[in-house]
C-alpha cells in the first residue's frame, strides 16, 4: 500500500493554485474519503487522487500547450480549442512527476476527471463524482439528489451528472467534448439496462 505525505503534498500544491482553487482541492480529497469508506474502496489512494486532481488547473492555456508538446501529452484539435481541458492530462503528468504518484489508476482517474469516459473504474468515478458534489459547489442542478445517489449508487451517479451536464452544455454544443458523449451513452445504456 502506497504512503502519501498529505501535509507535505498540499503544503506544495498551495503554491501552484490560488486560495479557492485549493479550497476546492480539499473539498475533492475529502469528498473522495467520504465515497472511499462507502463504496469499499482504498481511502489514501482516493485522497491522494482528489488532492492532485486539479494540481494543473492555474496553468496559463498557453503555458499548459507548452507543456504539453515539451512532455509529449498528445493534445486533440478539441483540447486546442478549449484548452481549460488540458488541466486534466496535465495534472496526471504532474502528479507523477512532482509528487511520485506511480499508481496508473490514481493517474487515469486525474486524466478522466473532467470528460469521464465508458466504463470507468471506482476511482475514476469516485474523482469525476467529487469533483461535481464536494462541499463548495452550489451551482449545479438537482444537486442534493446527486449528492444523495453517490454515496448509494456510482453508476447512476454517473448517468445522472452526465445528463445534466449535457443538458447544461448543449446552449454551446460544439463545447461538448466526444468523450463526455461517449461516457454519457455507456451510463444510460446502463441505466436503462438495469432500470427497464
């Protein structure tokens, strides 16, 4: 089992991100603990994953296409569009680099927090859905029923998240990224699987 000086990591992290940036950082990495204890999954790993998630996000885009083609992190016509994206890939390439996470399902989880993807493992989900329901965030809609449903059921979670950020994205449709769209039809298929 992994061991993750976590007071050492947000003490580094805090310089890279601004206050509410980091605010929400923590939210995540408690938010991922909480979901861990329920859904029977590894509690440092999920904290190390949801304290990392966003270690990218306060990147200028320019500086962040910069690293990209300095690391090789191959980047899609869609991400040079909407560069807020690359934080994701960013962050797992951070994450290894910078702070020794060597576990591929804590980097595939940072990767995929932003779009999601079919089929994702606990922790993908457990990251993705925390990142949507930690304490700070108020915007979204039917959030206390989100809420609720994470800590009862990941799949619908998902099916339910995804909806509605499709249905928040399609003022913009073209800011819609294929692998949200992709995600959002393997947890329907699901939901409809299961539920009909």
């Amino acid at each position: 089992m992994a061991q993750y000086d976590f007071l050492k990591m947000q003490k580094k992290l805090s310089k890279y991100l601004d206050e509410d940036r980091m605010a929400h950082t923590m939210g995540v990495m408690y938010t991922c603990a909480a979901l861990a204890m329920v859904h029977n999954y590894d509690l440092k790993d999920a904290q190390a994953a949801g304290l990392l998630h966003d270690s990218a996000k306060c990147i200028p885009a320019k500086k962040k296409l910069k690293m990209c083609e300095e690391h090789k992190i191959p980047v899609t016509d869609f991400e040079k569009e909407h560069t807020f994206l690359l934080h994701a890939k960013l962050g797992a390439y951070i994450a290894r680099e910078k702070y020794g996470i060597k576990d591929e399902e804590i980097l595939t989880a940072i990767t995929y927090h932003t779009t999601g993807r079919p089929a994702m493992s606990t922790l993908e989900k457990i990251v993705y859905i925390a990142d949507y329901i930690e304490p700070m965030r108020d915007k979204a809609l039917h959030l206390p029923k989100i809420r609720k449903l994470a800590f009862e059921d990941l799949d619908e979670c998902m099916y339910e998240i995804l909806k509605d950020t499709l249905i928040y994205l399609e003022v913009n449709p073209k800011d819609i990224d294929s692998t949200t769209k992709d995600a959002f039809v393997y947890y329907k298929d699901l939901h409809i699987e299961r539920f009909n």
